[in-house]
C-alpha cells in the first residue's frame, strides 16, 4: 500500500494538470452535443487529449465507428514507444493482468513519473498515480461541457496550456540529475522546433524524432542495465 499511496501523491500535480486542460476539452464536447456524464465516461476511457479531440472530431463530422478506432489509434501512436519502453522498467516475472493494467493508461507525463523511479516499477505505484489522474481528466471534461462557453477567452486559453507547465516540472528534475538526459531535452526542443513545418501531423513528427532521438542516444550514451542501478 506504501507504493500505491506514493503513486497517488505523485499524481496530484498530474491530475490536476489534467483538469485544467480536460476542461477546454469539455467545451468542445459541449459543442458537439455531448452531455456532461457522456463526456465523463469517454474522457476516463480515451485519457489522451490528441486522441479524444480527434474522436470529437469523427463525432462532428459524422464518421463511421471504424474511423474513429483508426484516427484514435493514429493519434495516440506514440504511446507505442513509451509502453516499449516502459515494459523494460518492469519487473521481467510481471503478470500479463498487470501488464495490460499499467499499458491502459501510459500517457506522456505519466510515463514520465515511472520512468524515473529508480530501478524496477512497482504497478502498484502506477494504480496510485492511475487513481488521480484518470478522475481528473474525466471531471474536468465534464465541468467543461456544464460551463459551456460562459468563461472568458483568456481563461480559456490559460488552461490549454497549464498541461505542457505541468510536463516541464516532471521532466526538469530528471533533466538536472543527469547530464545526458538535460542534453536529450534540449535537442528534443530544438528538433521539434525546427521541424513544426514539416507536411506531417504533430503525433507522426513526435514518433519519428522520438525513435532518432532515442536511437543516436542509445548508442552514443547506452543506459546501464536497471538491475546495476
């Protein structure tokens, strides 16, 4: 229960990043006719915003149930990589239960908090930070659809933004406890910089700099293995 209770204190900041930006989510659901408790249920099932806002999206635009499956699975491609590279932070005698359990919800900043526990992840340190941040995206997108479009634009546009702040302090204290990964966070900012032109949506140009990015590192700079650590 320790790890768990751990998880969920180090889900707090996640969750209520969560409810920030899950609200401006909401008012777009509100705008498509969604109700508050439909869009409660769909935010504590999809808890990503690429891949909600492109099921809003089919919503509106009338598609079929198949387009949505694929423009979701497309929009949220990247988590592919962060599971791969989570499953080696688990524990090798891991149950496939718990596996699929951990994979339900590996969403950039909290695939962030795990990976920077030291050694092996506990899953019940990620049912913790689960148990936070899932509530947090599924309220925040309903408040959202019951307020509508009453708050100012400013606000609005305030807490679109709260999430990526939120990100920046979970990736500062790796960055400052190693050197290389200050250095791969810098050339990740550069990159997506530099690239934001490029005829590719955001998820397709965060996979294909992710796996560069990574693989260079890999081999410039290997990691030790977890069990060293």
């Amino acid at each position: 229960m320790s790890e768990f209770r751990r998880g969920m204190k180090d889900g707090i900041p996640v969750g209520m990043g969560y409810f920030a930006v899950a609200f401006t989510l909401g008012i777009m659901a509100k705008n498509i006719g969604l109700t508050p408790i439909q869009g409660f249920i769909t935010s504590a099932l999809i808890n990503a915003s690429a891949g909600e806002y492109a099921c809003f999206m089919m919503i509106a635009s009338n598609g079929t149930f198949w387009q949505m499956v694929m423009m979701t699975i497309v929009s949220n491609a990247r988590y592919f990589l962060m599971s791969f590279s989570l499953s080696q932070k688990l524990d090798e005698k891991l149950s496939t239960a718990h596996r699929m359990l951990i994979g339900f919800d590996v969403t950039d900043e909290l695939f962030g908090l795990a990976i920077n526990q030291k050694g092996k992840v506990n899953p019940y340190f990620m049912y913790g930070a689960y148990c936070v941040a899932i509530p947090g995206w599924a309220l925040g997108t309903a408040l959202g659809i019951v307020a509508g479009n009453a708050l100012p634009v400013r606000i609005v546009s305030a807490l679109s933004v709260a999430l990526y702040g939120m990100f920046l302090a979970v990736i500062i204290p790796a960055a400052k406890k190693d050197k290389v990964v200050a250095i791969l966070v810098i050339i990740s900012f550069l990159l997506s910089y530099l690239c934001k032109d490029l005829p590719f949506s955001d998820g397709t140009k965060t996979i294909i700099l992710t796996v560069v990015i990574a693989g260079i590192a890999a081999i410039v700079a290997p990691r030790k293995d977890l069990d060293d650590e």
